[in-house]
C-alpha cells in the first residue's frame, strides 16, 4: 500500500482570537505544524495544540517563522542570516520545551509562509534556517518545497528534506505557488483539491491554474488550518487518497 502524510498548520490563535479548529483537524492529519509563538501563538494555545496533537497521536512539527505577528508571517524580513538562525532555533526550543511538558517532542520542522517560500530561491536565509535546525542538534527533517534551494541544503547539511505539496493551493504552471496576492490563489472546492491530491499520490502530478499539469514528488500534503472550510476539506482529502488505495501516515 501507498502512504502519504497530509500536515496541516496548527496552534496559531492568539488570546481571544480563534484561528481555525484544531482538534477538529487532527481527525484528519497525521502531522502538526506547530506555531511557535513569532508568526501566531501564545504559549497558552500553543500548549494546548500541543496537548490535543498527543492525544490525537499527531506527529508534532516547529513551524517557524519571521517575528511577525502583524503580518501573520507573510511579510519578507530582510534580516541578517545571524538573526535569522537565531530566531528559528529560539522557536525550536520554546516549541520543544512545551511539546515535551505535553508528553510530545518535535519530530521536523516547517518553516512558514513568507520564510518558506523565499527560501526556495534566497541563498542566504535558506543557509541560516538550515544551519538553525542542524545547531538544535536532533537532525531533525526538513519540509520544504521540491526543488527548493532549502531542501538541497538541508540533505547537503547531513538533514533529511522532505517535500510537500499544497492541497489549499493554486500552483503556476513551474511548479511554484500562486503568491496570495493574486485572485485564487487560495482554493476552496474541496472535491478539486482532493481530485488533485489524489492525482499527485498515485500519477505524481499536479495541475497548475492553467489547466497543464507538472511532474513532482512529495512525501507529505499540506492543508491549511486558517483556510475557510480546512477542516472539512481535510477530511474529503483524505477519504478521497484512501479511497484510492493511498493511507495516510508521519513521514516519521
């Protein structure tokens, strides 16, 4: 049997502002992209994630980010690459600290949003988050985008890379993602977006927004918890992949 691991990105409600719902989520997911208190979190929902991914059996993840509250982390930061690794591995051991206290540990860690895709091409900063994780000392693997300059560096720093795909959203036609700044650049359908992710687990492709469709691999899907509908969403994603003979687990 074919197995995929579908993420999902968890733990960002902040004080009395609720993003998503993850408890609900984690009927679906295998693995849990934690915040980590920079892009969204407090500690207080962040231990909660936590407590509910153990419960879930979820495999838990560090999903850092630049220190950006404001944006949500969806704002390039041109940060020194000194600062840079400094700040992720401070996510990673907060991250660490509360997953342990919920009787979890981090098994890999995803950077988020505007971090994540400029290093599919920033030299620099791909080198310092890479360098951040491998400090923390685990080996702990990396999920990032195929092709990307962070993955390279990662499997090149002694790291495991892991690639994923985006159920959520809308890709161009290179393999890349559509930016959100652009219309449609979020999908909605849920029959579509699990016709599409059944389409890369067992073709290893992907249709991009112009109808062609592109060759690639991933070890892992990624459904947004803040997008409208994630939780039902998640869960056509995955009983459309199992229905097709494709079950879901970790990638660790």
């Amino acid at each position: 049997m074919a197995f995929i691991d579908l993420n999902s990105d968890v733990g960002e409600s902040f004080g009395n502002w609720t993003m998503g719902d993850d408890a609900a989520i984690f009927r679906s997911v295998s693995s849990a992209n934690v915040a980590c208190g920079f892009h969204a979190g407090d500690p207080s929902t962040i231990a909660q994630t936590c407590r509910d991914a153990v419960a879930a059996g979820v495999t838990i993840g560090a999903h850092v980010g630049y220190r950006d509250l404001a944006g949500f982390g969806r704002r390039f930061i041109d940060c020194s690459p000194t600062e840079l690794a400094d700040d992720v591995l401070y996510q990673v051991g907060a991250l660490e600290a509360i997953a342990r206290a919920a009787g979890g540990t981090i098994r890999y860690v995803k950077p988020h949003g505007a971090l994540y895709n400029t290093i599919v091409t920033h030299d620099v900063q791909a080198k310092a988050v890479v360098d951040a994780v491998k400090a923390f000392g685990s080996d702990l693997p990396m999920l990032l985008l195929p092709g990307s300059v962070a993955l390279r560096k990662a499997e090149a720093a002694g790291l495991r890379g892991v690639a994923e795909a985006f159920a959520d959203r809308a890709y161009n036609p290179d393999g890349t993602l559509v930016s959100r700044r652009e219309a449609g650049a979020v999908l909605h359908d849920e029959d579509t977006v699990a016709a599409n992710m059944v389409r890369l687990a067992t073709e290893g492709t992907i249709v991009a927004r112009d109808g062609s469709a592109f060759k690639t691999t991933a070890e892992s899907i990624c459904l947004h918890g803040d997008t409208e509908g994630a939780v039902a969403m998640s869960a056509a994603v995955r009983r459309e992949l199992e229905a097709a003979g494709v079950g879901i687990r970790s990638f660790v």
